[in-house]
C-alpha cells in the first residue's frame, strides 16, 4: 500500500494508475473540492476486482447478508464462483437466485468494467469475533488464459444483546431462559418452527433492563426444529434435533400363566457422556406395577444398546390377552418413550409328576403317541 497526494485544477479530470504486477487503473473524476481515495489495484494474476461488505451488522447463529461487487479488468468468460468455509443459505446475482452446480456457482460471461452484484446470505457461527470464508473465483479472457484467484472474505460477528440459555431437549416441556446483558427494555419473542418451516408454537414477553424471561416450549413429538429468537432488533436461531431413542423390538410376549416373559428393546444415547435411563411395565389387570418392574441401567456415549425387562405373569391371570404399558424414562425420571406391549398367555395343563404343560406340548405328544400306537398295530 502507500499514498500518494496531488494538487488537481477542479472540474473534470482522469486519473491513471500504473504499477509493475497490476493491472493499471483509469477513472475520472469531477473534482470540486478535497477528495480522497481509496484504491485496490488488482494484480495480473487476477482477472476480476473484487470488493465487499455486510448490508447490516451479523449476530452468533443469526443469518447474515455479504454484498460482494465483481469488477472484471477484462471481459472474463466462463466465470464460475466456490466458496468454502460458510453455510450458505441462498445467493443471487444481479437480482437472480443462483443455484450450486457440483459446488460451484456459474456466473457465466462478465464484461469488462461492469460491475456485477452478489448478495449471499451465510449462516453465522456460534461464537463472535472476527470470522471469515474462502471465494475461488475462475474465468478465462478473450485469448483463453484461464485465470483462478482465491478471496478471503472476512466479517465480524457480534455479540448478543441478550444470553441464551437452553435446556437438555426432550419430549414435553421445556424451559428456555433469555437475560438481557444491554441494559435497555425490550420485547423478547421466541417462535418454533418444525422442519418444513411450519410455526408450531410462539410466545412474547417485555424484557427489562438486565432482567431476565422465562419460556415454556411443549414439544410433542421428535423432530427437527428451529426455534426463532428475537430481541432489540436482533434474531438468533436455535437447531433442535429432537430423536426418538428407543426401539421396542418385542412387541408381543407369550407366556404362561407362572412363567417369566420378558420384553427387548434397543436404546440410542446420542451424547457424549454416559446416560442413565429407567425402563418399566405396568398393567393394573394383572397387578403389574411400574415400581416392581422397573430397571435401570446406563448406556455408553454413541452406543446403541439392547436391553431386556422380565417379569413373571400371575397365575391368576384371567384373559389370553393382555396390554402392557411399556415406558422408558431418563435419569430424572422425564418421559422419553411410550408404547404399549401385547402380552398373549399360554393356556396350560398340570400333571400330578408335578408342573404346568402349555397345550401346545400336550398337542405334540398327542400326535406322537397316535403315531406309536399305529406303528404297534401295523406290527
């Protein structure tokens, strides 16, 4: 860089600069009083200036607007755009919206000083500061020298004017806590959207200076989500993935009456810690409690485990059929998953030798005695 300063007679002037490795620079000027400027000479490695700017100022998981201005030296053909780096949420150019071919944007044919506009909205990171991406732009010139420059385009995020603080997502309701860190009044409102983009829960609360709002978010069912957060002119989004854990691998039982039946189920447990979950079955027409069946047992981070819950049915059960609440809940004992398990009984006979024989067993023997009983006849 350097600077330079000059005395002009007013009016219309030209300017040119010349560098050795850059292209050189022609504009003119109307000159009516002290000016300055302020230019970037484009090396000759580059076929395109390039500059940029964010339309308004970016917040931490918001979505942020770079309005990036292509001036090409030359006329530039075959023009295509990569960035890396940034979760794009949608580009147009000069008014159109563009889409990604094989990771690239086709911007096609760009004539030389006319300048084209690129308005990209980005996802922003979590964290504030300085951030930045990458945009790779090729295009060949008129005599076919194919050129590729590689941009930086960096940005700076804000931080909140407010602290979010979100709870261990599950199934029912769920707390999300908003304090304000600005120190001026406001309206704070949050709205939750299923994965289609469909509102299916919102609320609104006046914050104070440096107070704090509490929401209560009921979640019914898994899913994805985002959930909308707005305060003081600012929006931040939240991702909720909301999965369903558990896996009920036996959904029908046979028992008999007196003999131990038991139920598998498979358990994911998607963090990084160890979980602790409870398991339990409960039909009151056979006097099948939660408390005397209930198990608890952990899971590994990742893992992906199969777990059996036994229990004896009565003797006195009365009916061939039977449902059975089947629930699983985590280590504070909130609801994760519900379903209902058949249990069919087994009728059974007892012999004097001692024991029950189900009908089944009497059936086959049956069977095999006639068939002894005809091979002493056919001797």
């Amino acid at each position: 860089g350097g600077y330079f300063k000059t005395q002009l007679v007013g009016g219309d002037q030209t300017l040119k600069i010349t560098r050795d490795g850059y292209w050189d620079y022609t504009t003119t000027l109307n000159i009516q009083n002290d000016t300055t400027l302020h230019i970037d000479l484009v090396p000759t490695t580059k076929i395109i200036g390039l500059t940029y700017n964010l339309t308004e100022k970016a917040y931490s998981d918001s979505v942020a607007t770079m309005d990036i201005k292509l001036n090409p030296i030359v006329d530039a053909y075959g023009t295509t755009l990569k960035l890396s780096g940034v979760d794009i949420v949608s580009i147009s150019y000069n008014g159109n919206k563009l889409e990604a071919v094989n990771g690239k944007y086709i911007l096609g044919d760009l004539s030389k000083r006319v300048q084209t506009e690129l308005l990209i909205k980005f996802k922003t990171p979590s964290s504030f500061g300085e951030k930045s991406f990458t945009a790779d732009i090729e295009a060949n010139d008129v005599e076919g020298n194919a050129y590729s420059q590689n941009e930086i385009i960096e940005y700076n995020v804000e931080e909140l004017p407010f602290l979010v603080e979100l709870p261990a997502w599950k199934l029912g309701d769920n707390t999300v806590r908003i304090t304000d860190t600005s120190g001026t009044s406001y309206g704070v409102s949050l709205v939750l959207y299923d994965k289609d983009g469909n509102e299916v829960w919102s609320d609104s609360q006046s914050m104070l200076e440096y107070g704090e709002c509490e929401f209560t978010i009921p979640i019914t069912s898994p899913g994805d989500y985002v959930l909308e957060i707005s305060g003081a002119g600012v929006k931040t989004y939240k991702e909720i993935r909301l999965i369903v854990p558990v896996s009920l691998i036996t959904k029908t039982v046979n028992a008999g009456k007196g003999e131990i039946a038991t139920i598998k189920f498979s358990i994911m447990n998607p963090s990084n810690s160890v979980k602790y979950y409870y398991a339990a079955l409960d039909c009151d027409l056979i006097n099948l409690s939660a408390n005397k069946t209930l198990k608890q047992f952990a899971v590994s981070p990742n893992e992906n485990k199969t777990v059996e819950i036994a229990f004896k049915v009565p003797n006195d059960a009365q009916y061939d059929s039977y449902s059975l609440n089947f629930n699983v809940y985590g280590d504070t004992k909130e609801l994760l998953y519900s379903n209902m398990v058949v249990l069919d009984t087994v009728e059974s006979l007892t012999f004097g030798v001692g024991g029950d024989i189900p009908l089944w067993a009497l059936a086959v023997a049956g069977v095999l005695a006639v068939c002894a009983v005809g091979a002493i006849i056919l001797r």
